[in-house]
C-alpha cells in the first residue's frame, strides 16, 4: 500500500493516512467475515493491501482530479546511479556472502 505512495506522483498524503487507517478495519472485516476462499491468512491480506491501494486511488483522484501531486518524488535514472567503489564493494560483500554460507552450511 506505501508502494503507491513511493513510486505514483498522484498519490497524496490524505489519500495516504485514509488508506493507512482503514486498512485496519478492512482487514478485521476479511478476517470475520464468513468467505470461505479467504481462509489462509495471505489471501486476506493480499484482499487487505488491494482494497487499502484502491481507496488511495481514488482518494487521490478526487482531490487532486488526476493530476500529480506538487509533494511526488521525481524519479529518474540520476537517482539509482551507484558508484564503481560501491558496484565492486557490494560484488565482494555477496562473494565473502556465499563463501561464508559454504562453508558453514
């Protein structure tokens, strides 16, 4: 549910906490309600997290009617760009990673 609050421009910080708060009652509600395919509990969450981004959506739309919100973060390749000291020091903490789990697995 905070995905959309991330990666979609339109989503706005009312629709957030509305989405938050009701996420708690939505998912009381699957949990007793009497719906016999929602039994295993990730099936009433995953039904929790859909409901919760739909009611962001369209809280979103209504207030800002479609447009992107002034507060969305821009994203673009800039942002994700890592260094080469940090590439080769990831690529030997996964090395040393993987040794270590040989070795004492």
């Amino acid at each position: 549910m905070f995905i959309l609050g991330l990666f979609w421009k339109k989503t706005t910080n009312n629709a957030a906490i509305w989405g938050a708060l009701l996420s708690i009652p939505i998912a009381l509600l699957l949990k007793y309600a009497p719906i016999p395919a929602l039994e295993p509990w990730m099936h009433q969450m995953g039904l929790t997290a859909v409901i919760t981004m739909l009611v962001i959506i369209v809280i979103s739309y209504l207030q800002n009617k479609g447009q992107d919100d002034e507060k969305g973060i821009v994203l673009s390749k800039k942002l994700f760009e890592t260094s080469p000291l940090f590439n080769i020091g990831s690529f030997v903490v996964c090395i040393v990673t993987a040794v270590l789990y040989c070795l004492f697995w």
